[in-house]
C-alpha cells in the first residue's frame, strides 16, 4: 500500500468513524495528499525527461555505425559497447 492510499484510508477511516474528526486532522490529512499529489507529478516529469533523453539517444544511434563503440550508464556504472547491442537495450528500456 502506498502513501496515498494510506493518507486516503487513514481519512476515511478516521471519517467514518464513531470519532469526528478536528479541524487539524483534516488539514494535515489534506497536506499530507497535497505532499503526495506533488512527489507524484514530479515523479511523472521526471520519468517524461528520461523517455525525451532516450529517444534523442535512439534518434542519433540509429545513425551511426553499428560497430561503433558506445557507453552507457547503468547504475552508476559506465559500461562499454557496440551500438548494435546498446540500441535494443534502449528500445526495450522505453517500452516498458
């Protein structure tokens, strides 16, 4: 479970029960989906850069030779080879 969906259940829970919730509950409960919504958008604009990255990288590798030597970055680690094997690598990365 999530922390939206925590935050969303802790309200409703809170909501539907015997107890009323205080005016603070209520706004901390809102802060804490309003922290929520923001760390997901820029989750999602982080995820848009790195597919406009790889795309760009695809778009100039498909121009070159596919011998050529070529690097990569794989969890911090700097990994050597050719375009031919890197390229599918990246077509595979941007389906998923």
């Amino acid at each position: 479970m999530n922390s939206v969906q925590t935050s969303i259940g802790a309200l409703m829970s809170s909501a539907s029960g015997s107890k009323k919730l205080t005016k603070e509950e209520i706004v901390q409960g809102f802060d804490r989906l309003l922290y929520d919504q923001r760390a997901i958008a820029a989750k999602i604009n982080e995820l848009k850069i790195d597919q406009r990255e790889h795309r760009m990288v695809m778009k100039v590798l498909r121009g070159c030779d596919t011998e050529r030597t070529g690097y990569r970055l794989i969890d911090g680690v700097l990994v050597e080879g050719k375009v031919k094997d890197i390229l599918p690598d990246l077509q595979q990365k941007e389906e998923k």
